[in-house]
C-alpha cells in the first residue's frame, strides 16, 4: 500500500502528537528559499506529507477517544492534544497557508500545469482570509465540548429485558411486533436521554456562544455565514438551502405522510406513535441480515464481490471485522456496539499511512448492514484516490464525499440475497432502504434550517429555541402523535451528533442523497455497469475539481431544487410500486 508515495521529508515514524517534534519541518518550509513553479510544487508536496502526518496523529487519537470514551487515558491523551498541540498546529498551519498563497500568487501556480492547482489555490486562500489568532483557542475549546458530548452520550446505557444495553443496542426493540415492548423500550431510551438533557442544553448554548465569537472576530455579522465560508461552500448559498427546505415540505412531506397513514391503516391503528415507524407492518419478525461485526464484514464483502470485484478487492484489505481495540496494532474495523463506545458510525482516514478506519455500531440490524455498505462507500473514496501526492486533493467536497457513501446503499440493492434468505425479506429491504432514502431528505431539512435559525439567533432562550424546533416537526415531521411526551419531543434534535461536533455539515446529506438516488436512477435505465464506472471515476478525482464538476463526472447535475425532488420521489414511488410489501 502507498504510504509516503517516496517523499522523505517526514520520517515514516514521526509522532507528530507532539509539537516539539513538529516543529522543525514547520520552520524549515517556512524558511525554505522557493523561486520557482517546480520549487513551489516540492515544497506543496513536502507541506502534504507532513500535514498527511499531523492528521494521521490527530486521526488515531480520535479513534480511540470515540471507541472508548470511558477509558481515562484516551481521553486524556485526546484532551492534552486539543490543548498543547491543536492550537500551535493552526497558527503554524495559518503561516504555511500564507505563505502558499503569496507564493501562489507571485509564481501564478493557479494557471500553471493546465490548472492543476487551481483549487488548492482558491481554498488555501480562504483558509488565510479566515484566519485570526483570537479565534485558535475558541476552536480548542469547541473541541474539548464535543468530546463532552461524546463522553456523555457514550454513556448512556439502560437497564432493559435484563441487561444493561447502549441506546444502539435497543433499537432491535423498536422492531418488535409486540407494540407494548416497542413503546417500554422506546420510554426508557427517552427517559435516560431526558436525564443529560439539561446538561446537553448547557453544552449547546456554550458552543454557540463560542461559535458566534469566532464567526464576529472574522468579520462575520453571525456564524451562518462564517459557516459558508470556511466549509468552502462555493457553489450554493443561504438561498438554495431554503428552496432545498420548501422542496422537501412541498414535495417528500405529502410521499412521507401518505406513507405514515398507509403504515397505520396497515397496523390497524387510530393514531401512529413514535415507536411505530420502524415495525414491520404486517407484523413479521424484524429484518435479521448478519449476527455479529465478523459475518457482517463476510456479507458485504461478497455483496460487493458481485456489484463489481473491485470494490469488494478495496473492502477485503480493511480486515475481517473481528476487532474490538479501535486503531491497535493498525486496525481498520471497529464494528460491533458496546458499551463506551460513542454510538454513531464514520469512516476516517489515516492520511499518512492512507489506511480508512471505520467504525459503527453493529448490532444486527437493517440499518447496521446500511451503515456498513454507506462507510464502505467513504473507504472507497478514500482509497480511490490515496495515490494522490496532494493531501488537499484526496478529500473532496461532503457535498460528493457523502455521494460516495449514499450511492452503495442503494447499487447493493440487488445483491442483498447475501444478507436475506427469502424473497419476502428481500423485497422488505430493498422496500425500506428506497422509502428511508427518500423520507431522510425532511429530517435533513429540520436539522438544516433549525441551525439556520440557531445561529441567527445566538441569543435566543431555551425555551425559543424549543417552540422552533416543534415548529420544524410541523412542517417536515412524521405523522405521529406525541401526546403526552411533548417534553421528549422539544428535545429530539440532541440526538442528532453533527449539532455538536459538525456545525452546518448535515445539508450535505441531502444534496448528497438526490445525487445518491440520481446515480441508482441512472443504474436502472442504463445498467448497474455504467453506474459503477461513473462512480469509480468521479471518485478517482478527489478534491481536485469543483463541485459541479465531480456531479458530472458521475453523470449528476448538481441540483437539489424542487424540479430534481419531483424527479426523484416520481422515480421512487414507480420503484416501490414494482417490490411486493
């Protein structure tokens, strides 16, 4: 596997957790004489590797705080990083990045070599305009919040069915045919929520409080466009998320709640509850596709085998999913729920070594396949492109990184057999993943627009804030009746991670998903084989172009308005029409 690509610059062993050992390869490109476009392209590359070794160190700290957020010493270690080591890295990062861009611009690299660096031009240039030193300890302690927040819903176990179980592992629960052990398992998952929920509150008032300081210092009039910027959204704005919004109210809304009172109706019910909408509703047992992290890996592997060998080649390296130690001894895979691990998933690069890591939450169900077949998709663009010198160029856009995830989601589809041995529970899933796909888009406009008004609002109350977020659930919810729980309703958004830790990245998702359905539509009128291709060479691009570009590079417009919604949910209904229930 490529791991330097045959630079020398970085020892291949250099603990960059340390600045003391980062600093003398900081000083010496800082200082390093550049006259020439071919000197500024060695020295572009020497700053790659030792950012690719930055980021790696960073990466395995992470790794392992988020795969046990109750041991100390992982937690420490991360801690000591954010605070020793993160803010001398950006400030050093801000001086290379100055120096790059006045460079750039004496030497013209943005025109040199056919363009090649032209984005790396444009975005190194943000990063300056960005830059202020009062802002690089808010970061660090933005930081050290979310690892609070990981901490604190790492945590979070209940006593239920006896045993103690993480709150990923009681959603096989919300699957049971028996409605009163769906609606036990529900409360007591929203009851130990509700008991970190004040302090959840706290935690997020404090970010963003912090927030709204760093976007102010940079000139901004709040974060809402701080928050533009520095995620480099070049290609759309403010305005084109709200029409995303009113596309989603006015066209997946209407499919969403026509789908809602067919489940009742189907359930014989006179009212849907929240623990009614992932049970089967004909009452058959839930979906069952692996037991354990080890068959799950053996599953998808062979699923991929069948879409196109090169991918399942990419998968196969990453191990058997057999590991439970987070990144020791080089491990790519940690797959399987328990308690301490932070209940999410991700797939993370290690850039230096070009190693994916991923991780989830597996505990035997639908959506833990889908998990696995979405972090797989990340893993491949990662790997698509770890040939790449530049280490700018080997992560693209979320707006296209999560095209690459969504995509196998919905391409696997017609190999699932692997994982389901009937044609019933074929059809379920296939089913289930179409309509998930499609009603996601909502919930992605209510995280969406309710940061939207958060950060506009810096100085809104809790209680504001709460009477907005109920206001969102009128315009893009699920037809449920919440009475009687209205105090767990006004606090849902706290389950929502990328609140915390990500600030405005979930609207990629939806651009994201039309892309993803976009790709699938494609695969159905021309062949998966044309799909693929488009697929594996858009990814193959990384970062190097623009956004629009790499949408066509896969064959996709790069449209999320109303027209490309209509398209979408007609497609689908046609699809669902066609698959048994």
């Amino acid at each position: 596997m490529t791991t330097t690509a045959g630079r020398d610059f970085v020892p291949a062993d250099l603990d960059a957790t340390s600045w003391e050992v980062i600093e003398p390869y900081w000083r010496s490109l800082l200082e390093r004489p550049v006259g020439s476009i071919d000197a500024l392209e060695s020295w572009i590359l020497d700053r790659s590797e030792l950012d690719a070794a930055c980021s790696e160190s960073r990466a395995d700290l992470y790794i392992r705080m988020t795969c046990a957020t109750d041991d100390v010493a992982a937690q420490e270690a991360y801690r000591r990083y954010v605070e020793a080591v993160s803010p001398r890295l950006e400030q050093a990062s801000f001086e290379l990045d100055r120096r790059q861009t006045e460079l750039s611009r004496l030497l013209d690299l943005e025109s040199a070599r056919g363009g090649r660096y032209a984005v790396l031009v444009r975005d190194t240039a943000v990063e300056v305009d960005l830059f202020r030193e009062e802002n690089i300890p808010i970061r660090a302690e933005l930081r050290l919040l979310s690892q609070s927040y990981e901490q604190m819903v790492g945590a979070m176990t209940v006593e239920f069915d006896g045993a103690e179980r993480t709150l990923p592992q009681m959603g096989v629960y919300q699957e049971s045919a028996d409605r009163t052990v769906r609606e036990s398992a529900w409360r007591a998952v929203a009851g130990r929520r509700l008991r970190d929920a004040d302090a959840i509150d706290d935690l997020y008032e404090r970010m963003i409080e912090k927030r709204d300081r760093v976007a102010r210092q940079a000139g901004f009039s709040d974060y809402v466009g701080y928050a533009f910027r520095s995620g480099h959204r070049f290609d759309y704005g403010v305005e084109e998320c709200r029409a995303f919004h009113e596309a989603c109210e006015k066209v997946v809304v209407p499919f969403m709640r026509r789908a809602d009172e067919r489940r009742r109706a189907a359930m014989g019910l006179e009212v849907l509850r929240p623990w009614d909408l992932a049970v089967d509703v004909k009452g058959r047992p839930p979906l069952r596709p692996f037991t354990g992290g080890r068959e799950l890996m053996e599953r998808s592997i062979r699923v991929f085998e069948r879409l196109d060998p090169r991918l399942s080649g990419m998968l196969a390296e990453l191990g058997d999913g057999g590991n439970s130690s987070g990144p020791s001894a080089g491990a790519c895979l940690d797959l399987d729920s328990r308690k301490g691990k932070a209940p999410w998933g991700y797939q993370y690069m290690r850039d230096r070594s070009r190693r994916p890591f991923i991780f989830m939450n597996a505990s035997g169900l639908h959506r833990d396949m889908s998990t696995m077949l979405h972090e797989a998709g990340h893993a491949f663009h990662s790997m698509l492109c770890r040939d790449e010198p530049l280490l700018a160029y080997r992560h693209s856009p979320i707006e296209f990184a999560e095209v690459a995830s969504m995509s196998m989601e919905l391409l696997t589809m017609p190999h699932w057999g692997v994982f389901y041995d009937t044609e019933a529970d074929l059809s379920r899933a296939r089913r289930r993943q179409i309509e998930d796909g499609v009603t996601l888009l909502p919930w992605i406009a209510t995280i969406d627009a309710f940061q939207h008004w958060v950060y506009s609002n810096p100085d809104h109350s809790r209680e504001d804030r709460a009477a907005f977020w109920l206001g969102l659930d009128g315009r893009f919810g699920h037809a449920v009746s919440w009475e009687g729980i209205e105090g767990v309703k006004s606090k849902v958004w706290q389950r929502q991670g990328h609140l915390f830790d990500h600030p405005f990245y979930y609207i990629e998702y939806g651009i994201a998903q039309i892309g993803a359905l976009g790709l699938w539509a494609r695969s159905k009128e021309e062949g998966p084989g044309a799909a693929v291709e488009s697929y594996l060479r858009a990814l193959s691009l990384g970062g190097s172009r623009p956004l629009p570009e790499l949408f066509a590079a896969a064959g996709l417009a790069f449209d999320f308005g109303p027209a490309a919604m209509e398209r979408i949910v007609d497609r689908v209904e046609r699809e669902l029409e066609s698959l048994p229930e």
